[in-house]
C-alpha cells in the first residue's frame, strides 16, 4: 500500500484529481476537511473543546456548530483561528493515522491517500510515502474561487496569505501535478506516476 499525500492551494483542483484517482485505482481517499467536519459533530471531544473555547453563540438551535459563524469569527481573528486548528487538527491526526493503519492491515488496498490544506504544516509528510503538489497559476485558482464558491477578493487574498507560497510546496513535496492545462493533461500525469512501481 503506498501512502500518499495531496496538497496545494486553495482552488488548484485537488478535488477533481482525488475524484479521477478514485474512479481509477484501488485508493481510499481521506480528506481532512471531512474528518474535521465529521469531529466537530456533537457526541466527539472535538465538539466539546470548540463549544468551550467559542460559547454557545456558534451553536444553532439543533446544537449543532454554525459553520459559517464559526469560520466568520476565525476570520476576522487569527489567534482564535490558531486556537481553533490546535483544537481540531491533533484529533484529525489521530483519527487519519488510525485508518490508515486499519488499512494496512487489511491490505486490500493500494493506495491510501490523504488529503490536507495544510497536510505540510501538520507534519503528514512524515506519515507518508510520497507528496505531492497540485499547482495551479494564482490567476486560475482566484478565477475558479470567484465562480464555484463566490468568494470576494478579500477573502481569497486572506486564504492565499494564510497558505504556503508556491516554493515552500514545490520543497517539501516530490511529485508536482500541473492543474493548468486540460483535464486529460492531469490525468496523464497521475497516471504517469501511480502507475510506477515502488
């Protein structure tokens, strides 16, 4: 089984090369935005160390977490934006590291693949057999924030200014994945790659 990590900036298309390595390989895919949204569900420790740090006033009426209330706050405030992934990403860890060792031991799989905004900074690297980096051009991912989720300028400018340059991703990762040509261009190149033998 090998270990793979996916990274990039916001908007390079991590998404569309993670669903194509799905229809086409043996692969477990495991998103760290969705386990961190699956954590921060009533009933986990997650839930209860956020409710705690940001009050009931982030909750709705179900008691459930108001996303958008939520990330509004971290927005505007980075020590609080710091505070919540010191709550959320250790347990996102720990609940990765354990699938991928059921994984393991199951070795039904070829490929484990993970996927993290800041799969560097939290150190995934290290779990990992290869990285890789999903690159775009700056003017294509704000082009394609723009229009999949309407973000403002301001916001984009935020998020990139928050994430690694474009240097720091191509030191830390070993394969680079090109996101600006076609489609069929990136698919080539994941083929290219998956299809090495380790």
């Amino acid at each position: 089984m090998r270990i793979i990590g996916i990274t990039g900036g916001i908007g390079a298309g991590k998404t569309s090369v993670l669903n194509y390595i799905q229809k086409n390989y043996n692969a477990r895919i495991v998103m760290a935005d969705q386990v961190a949204h699956r954590l921060e569900e009533p009933g986990h420790k997650c839930y209860y160390n956020i409710v705690e740090m940001f009050g009931s006033s982030i909750l709705n009426a179900d008691t459930t977490i108001n996303r958008q209330r939520l990330a509004q706050i971290v927005f505007e405030d980075e020590e609080k934006r710091k505070k919540l992934n010191a709550i959320v990403h250790p347990d996102v860890k720990e609940y990765i590291t354990k699938e991928m060792n059921a994984e393991k031991e199951r070795g039904k799989i070829d490929f484990f693949i993970v996927e993290a905004a800041l799969l560097i900074e939290d150190k995934y690297d290290l779990l990992c057999d290869e990285v890789w980096y999903i690159y775009a051009k700056e003017e294509i991912r704000r082009e394609r924030l723009k229009k999949s989720r309407g973000y403002t300028d301001e916001k984009i400018n935020f998020i990139f200014n928050s994430q690694l340059t474009e240097d720091a991703f191509r030191d830390k990762c070993g394969v680079v994945i090109n996101n600006n040509l076609s489609e069929y261009n990136t698919y080539m190149q994941i083929d290219e790659v998956l299809r090495e033998e380790h």
